[in-house]
C-alpha cells in the first residue's frame, strides 16, 4: 500500500496541525511505504513574498523531520522536486470539466477572503490529482477540508482510465473521524486564521506567556472550578496521563486552585513533551547542508516513481 500526502508550507505549526495531522502521518508511515511531500507549487497560488515563501518551506522541512518523520520509511521531498507534476497536471486539465472547478467550495472561500482570482487558485484541485496519480497513492491522509479534492482526484482518474485506459490507481482518502479537534487560546478551533494558535516550536518566554492567555471565565482563586468546560483542561488532556488529568480536575474542583496554577502545570507538560523533538529540530538547523542533501535525494526517489508514471500517461495519450 502506498500512502501519500502534501502539506502547504503555510506558516508555524501548532499544537491543531501536531494532533491533526503531523502525529498521523509519522504513525502512518508503519502501515506502509509513504509520500510526503511540501507543498510549493500550491502554495505559489496565493503569491507569498519569494523569501517568506524559502523560510517556510525550510522551518517545515525542519518541524517534520524533528517530529518524527524518518526517511529510511518515508519518501520526504519538495513537491517542486518532480516539476514532472506539472507536465501530469496539463494533461489532465485537457480532461477536467470545467464544472468540477467552478463547484470547488475552497476557491470560492480564497475568494471570499480577498485573494486574487488566479488560474492557479483555480486550478488548484487538477494539481493536486497530479500529485496524487503521480504516485499511484491508494491512501490519502488528509484534513476535512480537503474532502472535495479528493473527490475531484478521484473523478479525474476514472474519467481519465475509461479515456485511455487503466493508468491511474483510484486513491483513497483517509479522514479520521477520531482526531478531535484542538480548542485555541479562545476556545474556538485552534487555527492560523484565527490568530488563537499555540505553536509547537518557540522560545520558552514567548511561549509560556502564549500558554498564560489562555482564556478562562473570572473565577477567583479560592472559588471552585469546571473542568470539563475549561479550555485549560482541555489543552492539558493531549499531554497528560489519566492519573494527572483526573489530578487536575480534582483540583479544579476543589478550589484554592487558580487558572493561573492550571496553565502552569500545561506550559510545563508542553515543554516536556515536545523537548526530544525540540533538540532533534535544533541539532537539524545547526546542520543544514545534511537536511538539504535529505531532500535532496529523496526528490530523486520521488522522481524515479513519477517517471514510471508519466511514462505510461504520455503514451497513452499520444505523445510517445
Ligand atoms: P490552519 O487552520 O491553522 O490554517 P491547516 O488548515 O493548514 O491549519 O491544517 C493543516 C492540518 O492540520 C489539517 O490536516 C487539519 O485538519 C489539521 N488541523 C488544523 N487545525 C486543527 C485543530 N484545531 N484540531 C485538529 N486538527 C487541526
Ligand atoms: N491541498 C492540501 C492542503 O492544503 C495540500 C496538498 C497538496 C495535498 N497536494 C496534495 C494533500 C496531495 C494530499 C495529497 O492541505
């Protein structure tokens, strides 16, 4: 089985991007040989500034592999990589209704948030299913709102087998229904585009007085207190064993114990939890040249398995 997923360098992880989706793609690659890749070219579509654009492509190679990704398992590349993807993209443009663009709810939300109607924003979903069909992926670990992507993927595949014969394997997508959903500093979902995030890296001062601003109801300090609607608690709950959870609540509920005590307790928790991945991360960025020679290589990889591919695809449709 192959499993395959994109991420768009897109800016800080956090501790949403860690449970959601970073924590299931290291566990992932036991269940099969997997493709991940940072997403550029997709992320071109909302024209970030080039120099803000390196540094986020290289802070996430960083984050991934400090958090566990591991390239004997994996095949970790810059999509830019294969540029081979955009040759596979133009060929399926030729058999993507125009319809099944038009219909895709995240062009219209990019829109709607102020961005500059580009083909690429487009486009979008067509380079995507070349992502994915590239690489024969069966599997496709993905967030909920990529849902109708892959339903596009999938669509352009069958369409495009009937056409010109059995090329594409039909993918997958992998959703789980389990992940809950990380609360932010406000309560709502953890997200960068609500500015609520805690991230995952950082200095301790920044991100200990981040973990203060959590926010709480007033209650005072000797007051007894609801640990099951308090954010605090629940933020403590991704790194805490049912021991110390069920010690915290007690204490809640008991009184004498003020949020500020609770945050403390998680800012500790945090810390602890993600100091491996903090020294991996920091032993990484001291060697550079070694993490470009990664990617490097493993672009190679993924380019051997891209070619096989579009080898097929270009004699299908008549090139070859
Ligand atoms: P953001 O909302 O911060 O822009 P993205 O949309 O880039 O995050 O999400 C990247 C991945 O992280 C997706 O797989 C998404 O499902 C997951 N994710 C993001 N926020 C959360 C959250 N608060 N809880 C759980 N998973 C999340
Ligand atoms: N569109 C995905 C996102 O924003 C990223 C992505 C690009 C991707 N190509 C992919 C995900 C291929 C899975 C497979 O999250």
């Amino acid at each position: 089985m192959r499993i395959l997923t994109g991420i768009q360098p897109s800016g800080v992880p956090h501790l949403g991007n860690y449970f959601g989706a970073m924590r299931q793609v290291c566990d992932l690659q036991e269940k099969g040989e997997s493709f991940l890749f940072i997403a550029d070219y997709h992320a071109l579509t909302t024209n970030p500034e080039p120099e803000q654009l390196r540094e986020r492509i290289l802070n996430l190679t960083l984050d991934f592999l400090a958090c566990g990704v591991d390239t004997e398992k994996t095949v970790f590349f810059r999509q830019s990589a294969v540029p081979e993807v955009c040759e596979l993209m133009w060929i399926l443009n030729t058999v993507t209704p125009l319809g099944f663009l038009e219909r895709a709810h995240s062009y219209k939300d990019k829109i709607a948030k102020g961005f500059l109607p580009n083909n690429g924003l487009f486009s979008y979903p067509v380079l995507m299913a070349a992502d994915i069909l590239l690489y024969n992926a069966n599997l496709v670990p993905v967030g909920k709102d990529q849902k109708q992507h892959l339903e596009i993927t999938r669509d352009l595949a069958i369409k495009f087998n009937n056409e010109y014969g059995e090329i594409f394997t039909i993918p997958d997508g992998y959703i789980p229904d389990q992940v809950a959903i990380v609360p932010g500093l406000d309560g709502q979902k953890m997200s960068k585009s609500y500015n609520n995030t805690i991230p995952i890296f950082g200095k301790e001062k920044a991100l200990r007085k981040t973990v203060m601003s959590i926010v709480t109801d007033c209650k005072g300090l000797e007051e007894p207190k609801d640990p099951e609607s308090c954010n605090v608690v629940a933020l403590y709950k991704l790194f805490a064993s049912e021991t110390e959870l069920n010690a915290m609540k007690e204490k809640y509920r008991a009184g004498n114990y003020g949020y500020g005590h609770a945050k403390q307790e998680l800012f500790e928790k945090m810390w602890e939890f993600f100091a491996p991945m903090r020294t991996r991360r920091a032993e990484l960025e001291a060697n550079l040249d070694f993490v470009e020679e990664l990617l490097r290589k493993n672009g190679e990889k993924a380019r051997a398995a891209a070619s096989i591919t579009l080898d097929k695809v270009r004699s299908a449709v008549g090139l070859k």
